[in-house]
C-alpha cells in the first residue's frame, strides 16, 4: 500500500502538469476557428448587387494576451493566407464554448464569417442618446471586425465585434451578443423564453457609455418592432406589441437581455432579431421560433354505423387547431384478426384557417366492405403526422352478414342460446307452479 500511494501522487502530477500546458498552448481550451473572411470587392461602387470576396481565414483565440511564447508554439496552416490569421484576445471567453470547438476529425464544423466593420452612430430614437457627441473618439481610429458565428447543433449563435490596433492581426473582443437558444419550438399558450446575453469588455473606452437593447420580428418580408429599451435613459420605447417584456434586474447585473412572451400565440412564429447598441457599435442574433400544435382528431360519423356487406359507408375525420400547416393524413385498418394495412389518403381537402391562425383539414374515406376486404370488421384510425409528431384517432367498424362466423362469434351465439334456454326453463317452471296452486286452492 505505501509503495502504492507515491506512484498515484506521481502520475497525478503528471497529468496536473500536462493538463496546465495543454490548456496554457490553447488558451484556457478555445478553439482554432476557421472562418470565411468576406467583404465587398475592391474597385466596385454601391448598388443593390455588390460583389463580394470571401477568403479562408483562421482565428487563434485566447482568452489572455498571446506572448512571444504563445505564438512561438502556433503552427497556422500555409493554405491560408497569412493577412487572414488572427490572433484574438477573448477576455470572457465567449468564442471558447464546446459549441464552437468540435472533436477532432469531426465532419460537422461551426459556421464563422468575418467581415470588416464601421463604427457609426446609431439612428434609432432608443440608442441615439448614446452618441450625442457629433465628434468621432479617438478610440475608433482602428481596424474593426465584426464575427457571426454558429455552432454545432443549433447549440449556440454569436455575434462579436473585435478592434485591434491599426494594420495589426491581434484584435480583442470589445461586444459580444450571444443566444444558446438558436431555435425554439412552444406549444400554444406556453410562456416562452428567446435567449439573449451580451459582454462588454471593462477595459473599453465605451464600457459604462450606456446601452440599448431591441428585439425585432421579422417573417416573410414583415416586421415589427417587439420591444426596445433605452438603458441610458432608462425607459421603454413605445411599441404597439403586448405581453412582451425583459429582466431589467437581469439586464443590468449579467447582461441577460432575454425576451419574454407570456402566451405564445401563432402570430409569434417567426425569426427575432436581439440588437444591442453601444457608443457608435452594435451587435446582433437571430433566434427563430416555431410555435407547433397537434391537431385534435374527430372521425364522423360517430359512433360508425353497421356495415352490411356490399354497402358503401363515408367516414370522414377532421383535423382542427393545429400549427403549422404542414400535415399529412392518412387511414389505417386493423382487422378482427389481428393485421393492420393502410387504407391509403382518401380524399383531402386543403386547408382553412381558424381566427386564432391555427388550420384545419379533413380527409373522406368510402369503406367498401367488399373491395377493401373488411372482413368481419376491425378499427379504423385516421393518422395525422406532423414533423416530429403522429397523433391517431379510431373508431370500431362491425361488418354484420358475413359468412363463417368467428370463435368469438360462435361463442356469443353459445352464450345467446344459453340464456335463452334459462330463461324459458325459468318461466316454465313459474307457470307450472303457479298451476299447481291454482288446482290446490279448487280442491
């Protein structure tokens, strides 16, 4: 056992060890990011159709200041150029989440584009208090870049704005605006919550400057303003949307800038856009949402009449309240027997739309004991399916006249003409006593 234990301390310290500079050459665990680097073509003025370059680029990431050590110890590769090798200073950490750094040989890579930035001042009524000033600081005399990124499994989006010294390959990250909820899905009547975080590098010049958030929606070339606050002013922009609202607590002590909506509704369903605004920078993420709702299922007639054999019955089953339209059904009939097979579609009608925006559909199937092969009967289930989700409806179809009765049939009839047989050997022993007494009493 004593030999034991100073091997264990040993390999412990190994492992403490190699874990320090594994984690000091990649700083702190973020990840080598390569990106796409793009941005108008050179030569060509404005329009509605510029033409645009993109070229490889890469991004090592630290979330200290690289030395001449750190940078002694990067190998970029000699594909990419190296005006388009950035060494980034990440103070927070925000580019250095297991989102953005997938395993090794993975296929599946984050999506990064880098594009040249502008700082300007800000047009909106809510953030134009930020840049009263019509003098430019000082502090914006430098290369900007802004950074999109998207990382595995619609796990996390982010939006960051770097600066680094002029003609300089060394930018820190001075804003950065992030949502870990990319794509949300809600039932109807849910609260539903749309991420959004921002980070403000302290040791900016335009940290305690003030802020503004807004939130926009945007679907099928509509939009709308959902909510916007001035934080310098410290109050709420005017906006015709109700039961939206933010943390302002939250908003101040983490920069949690999340969007609330109390009841989801169809008309929610869309793409938000969660802009923050500083002194002449802004940022912003996307988060899509899909409200979904199974449709309720109702077949009619019901409950479905007997079937007599070379008769044709109409079933129909209605679809009501569901979202979105995309939905599919179809018909199933299981037998007496135990076998189930698809009766195909039926006839579809398209869709009708509800004054809350849900839809409704229908479909109108022709039960023909003879060409479809009912049997004796069985169940009939109208199947609806949506993506992600199946939800069923059945109903008992009982074919009457048909030959070879069944086991259960035989039975019945046994159990029939038992109780048949009791209660006529009931009534005549009732008679023959009640006889008896009558021909006593004579006597």
């Amino acid at each position: 056992m004593t030999s034991t234990m100073p091997e264990i301390s040993t390999i412990y310290k190994i492992s403490i060890i190699a874990f320090t500079l594994f984690f000091g050459a990649s700083g702190s665990g973020c990840p080598v990011l390569e990106c796409w680097f793009v941005q108008e073509k050179p030569g060509h003025g404005g329009g509605f159709s510029v033409p645009m370059s993109q070229e490889k680029s890469l991004m090592f990431i630290r979330t200290e200041a690289f030395s001449e050590e750190s940078f002694s110890r990067l190998h970029p590769p000699a594909d990419i150029s190296p005006s388009r090798i950035y060494y980034v200073t990440d103070p927070a950490g925000t580019f250095c989440s297991a989102a953005l750094n997938p395993p090794k040989g993975s296929v599946n890579k984050p999506k990064c584009e880098i594009n040249p930035f502008m700082p300007h001042a800000s047009m909106v009524r809510w953030a134009s208090a930020l840049t009263d000033s019509a003098q430019s600081p000082v502090y914006l005399q430098a290369d900007w870049f802004s950074v999109a990124a998207q990382g595995l499994d619609q796990q996390l989006t982010l939006s960051n704005i770097m600066r680094a010294p002029s003609a300089s390959k060394e930018p820190q990250v001075i804003l950065s605006v992030s949502s870990k909820t990319p794509v949300v899905r809600s039932r109807l009547g849910e609260a539903v919550l749309l991420d959004c975080g921002f980070w403000v590098d302290a040791s900016s010049s335009v940290h305690g400057s003030g802020f503004s958030i807004e939130w926009r929606y945007q679907f099928r070339g509509e939009g709308r303003l959902v909510l916007a606050y001035d934080g310098k002013n410290d109050r709420f922009a005017e906006t015709s949307e109700t039961g939206a609202d933010i943390d302002i607590t939250g908003l101040y002590e983490t920069g949690n800038a999340s969007l609330v909506l109390e009841e989801s509704q169809v008309r929610h369903s869309g793409t938000y856009i969660c802009t923050v605004y500083l002194p002449h920078l802004l940022a912003q993420v996307a988060v899509d949402l899909e409200i979904v709702e199974p449709p309720s299922l109702s077949i009619y007639p019901s409950p479905l009449p007997l079937l007599v054999p070379g008769q044709v019955l109409v079933v129909q089953c209605e679809a009501s309240g569901f979202n979105p339209h995309t939905l599919d059904l179809s018909w199933e009939f299981s037998g007496a027997d135990g076998t189930s097979r698809s009766l195909g579609q039926g006839s579809v009608t398209g869709h009708r739309q509800a004054t809350d925006g849900t839809f409704s559909q229908s479909s109108r199937l022709e039960l023909d004991s003879g060409k479809l092969g009912l049997g004796r009967g069985g169940e009939v289930t109208c199947v609806a399916k949506q993506p992600n989700m199946t939800r069923r409806a059945a109903a008992t179809l009982n074919v009457i006249g048909v030959s070879a009765p069944s086991i259960e049939d035989s039975m019945a009839m046994v159990a029939v003409a038992l109780v048949l047989y009791g209660l006529i050997k009931f009534l005549s022993w009732t008679f023959c006593a009640s006889g008896e007494l009558n021909f006593s009493k004579q006597k």
